[in-house]
C-alpha cells in the first residue's frame, strides 16, 4: 500500500506525529534522520504496522507521498544556537526525490525565518522546483507533551504557516485530518515564532519558581505551600513548579548567536536554570552536614533521573550534572528508576539500586528528582536515612523539601 504521509525524522517529534497518523488512518513512512531514540513499545510498534506504518532504509519512497513533515531533532549546537545539521539532512533527502504538487512541513524547533531562508533554499536547488508554485511549503511547531493523557494529537491545536495562502490551507487540510483545531498563523515567521514563545514561556516560568525555591528556603517559607494558594487565582497566575533542574527536548532560544537580537529574559532563565543541580547538591551537602555526615564518603540514592515522570527519556535531565557534582565530593552514587535500566557518567556505570526499600534504607541520603507513579513516597519517606525531595511529592513534614 503506498504511503500518503512521511515522517522524515524519527525522534520525539516524529514518532509521535507518525503514530497519530496511523491512528487516523493514513498510510505512513517514516525514515530517519539519525541515531534517533524511539519511546515506542513493541505493542505500540505492532498496531502501527498493522495499521499501514512501515519504517523505511531506502528513502526512495519519500517521493511518492502527498505530504512530507521533517520533524528531525535540532539540539543545541557547540556555539549555543540551535543545531540544523539533521534537518539540512533531511532536506537534502527529501529534495533529490520531491515531486510538484507535495505539501512540505517543517516541524522542528527553529530559529524565526528558518523554513524561507534555510530550507525553502535546500529544497529548491536539490529538485529544480519552486516553493509555492511547484510545491507547498508551511512550518508547524510541534505540540507533543510526551505523557501527557489528557492532551493528545487529536485534541490539541495545531498553528500552520505557509509560504502563501494556498501553502498554509494545504498544510491545514492536512492537520485537520489528525486535530480537531486547526489555526492560521499570517505566514512561516509567525508559526516559528509561536514555537519559540511557548518553548521560552516555559523555560521563563519554571526560573522563576526555580528562584523563589532558594529565596522561599532561606526565609524559612514552604514554597510548596505558597503555589497551593496562589493557583487558586482564576486569573492572571499558571502554576509552574520548581525542581533540580530543566530537561526535555525543547531548547530555550534566547537569539543570543543572531546578530542584533537578544532575549534577555530567557538568557537569564537559563542561568537560574542551569544552576539548580548545583544548588540541590548544596543542599545535600548541607542536610547530611546537619547530621553528623560528609558528603565525601557518603552514599547518595537518586530516585527518577529521567527528564520527565513515567518516561524512559534522559533528554537533558538535570541527574546528569548532581551526579558529577556529587561525584566531585567524594559521595558514592547510586540510582534507582524504573524506566531506566543501566546508566553512565562521565563514561562509568552508575550502580543501579534493585531493592527500592532497601536502597533508600540503606543510603545515608536520597534525593527525589523525578517522581514517578510507582514511588511510594510516604513509604519512602518512612525508609529512608534522609530524605531531600526536589518535586514537592512527600507529605508535609516527611521529608525535607526543595
């Protein structure tokens, strides 16, 4: 059966796009961009293939669908700006083998003007057609909350910009068979730069709450207990919630690398952000001081080093950085998680707890960084020596709280 759909780039934006597609009935392809992370399981995998998804090696078939969607990862770059190397990849793919009349869709997380100056360029040289006239060109940004079931595909908004009015109601047609929603963006600039809003919103908020955690614990303020309150409010406030850092896939963009613009804001969020693992670890240090205990010597559990709760994905997760500080103190590290079978730092296997109880009881002080569902966390608070918990997960009073 030929496919009407190809996902090019099979990562955490393509794999959840091919997977509503299926689900809505469209034969999909999808092909690789890179050494690409699925979060599929072999259930998962079996209804898409029995449902008319089929991952292709020869890219071949890129050429004999209706739309096309590069959804290839973008991570940041060694000069701090967004990395398009798997995107100018699949843009070079996808353009020895475009025909007239494809709707093309960037989905990765871009730089405003990316899909006009960047890609539009690629895909013209490499097949001899023209944006707009032979071919339709649009940039949607990727709403995919991995976890999340309560907002899915089929129920979220989806923003489309086109290069011309005919590109974006090509590329609406499209969405509109996988969302309920759709919305218009005015072109390609406005829909990147929605995504660069949301992604930096996000980022923004979570330094915010990630600030008033330290000022909160030197005044002696249980913080957990101030966002109880303050979301309340049915206007004006959205509860964000702090913890050992910010990880996932979607990289703050603060346009510090492009000349002449600057997001002041977002360059300082991520300063706040970047130094919570520093500040836990601190407090760490801290608690087992206050109890007769050194750091160096110590043995320290984590709990959840996943970026995210009840996900497999190490995307940038902040357990990285504490346990390389906690390293540097001397402390024995240990990790218990259970999406996460074997894990290294620095190159060297972290041990891994099998006995979650006895782990905790065992460990002179365990730190909750991610707060998965099957954690007890009453239990664990009963179990454990010392309990830091950086999620505000544990009962008031149980454990001693970010």
């Amino acid at each position: 059966m030929p496919a009407d759909l190809a996902v090019i780039g099979l990562g955490p934006y393509g794999l959840p796009l091919a997977q509503a597609a299926v689900a809505a009935g469209i034969p999909t392809v999808g092909y690789a961009t890179g050494p690409e992370a699925g979060s599929l399981s072999p259930a998962e995998l079996r209804r898409m293939l029995a449902k008319g998804f089929r991952q292709a090696t020869d890219p071949s078939g890129l050429g004999r669908v209706r739309t096309a969607v590069i959804c290839a990862p973008t991570p940041r770059g060694a000069d701090g700006g967004l990395d398009l190397a798997q995107v100018e990849a699949a843009a070079r793919t996808l353009a020895e083998r475009l025909r007239p009349h494809t709707t093309v869709i960037l989905e990765s997380p871009v730089h405003p003007g990316t899909t006009e100056e960047f890609l539009r360029p690629l895909l013209e040289k490499g097949s001899g057609l023209r944006a707009g006239r032979d071919f339709h060109l649009a940039y949607s940004p990727s709403r995919v909350d991995l976890g999340n079931r309560d907002f899915t595909p089929g129920n979220t908004p989806r923003v489309i910009g086109g290069l011309t009015p005919a590109c974006t109601e090509s590329a609406a047609a499209f969405y509109a068979r996988l969302t309920d929603k759709v919305v218009r963006a005015r072109g390609l600039r406005e829909a990147e730069t929605v995504q660069l809003l949301e992604t930096n919103f996000r980022h923004v908020n979570i330094a915010l709450v990630n600030e008033m955690a330290v000022l909160c614990h030197d005044l002696g303020v249980d913080l957990w207990d101030v966002i109880r309150c303050a979301e309340t409010k049915p206007f004006g406030f959205q509860a964000f919630r702090p913890g050992p850092g910010v990880g996932g896939h979607g990289v703050p963009q603060d346009l510090t690398n492009t000349p002449g613009r600057t997001l002041r804001m977002v360059e300082l969020a991520q300063q706040v952000n970047s130094r919570m693992p520093r500040y836990v670890v601190q407090r760490a240090a801290a608690l087992l001081n206050e109890h007769g205990k050194s750091a160096r010597g110590a043995r320290v559990l984590l709990l959840g080093i996943t970026y995210k709760a009840d996900l497999a994905d190490l995307q940038g997760t902040p357990a990285q950085e504490l346990a390389i500080q906690l390293m540097e103190l001397g402390a024995s590290v240990s990790y218990h998680d259970p999406h996460v079978a074997s894990w290294s730092v620095l190159g060297r296997p972290v041990p891994r707890a099998d006995s979650l109880y006895e782990a905790a009881a065992d460990a002179d002080l365990t730190i909750l960084l991610q707060q998965h569902r099957t954690y007890d966390m009453q239990g664990l608070s009963v179990k454990a020596q010392l309990l830091l918990d950086t999620r505000g997960a544990t009962p008031t009073g149980a454990a001693h709280r970010l």
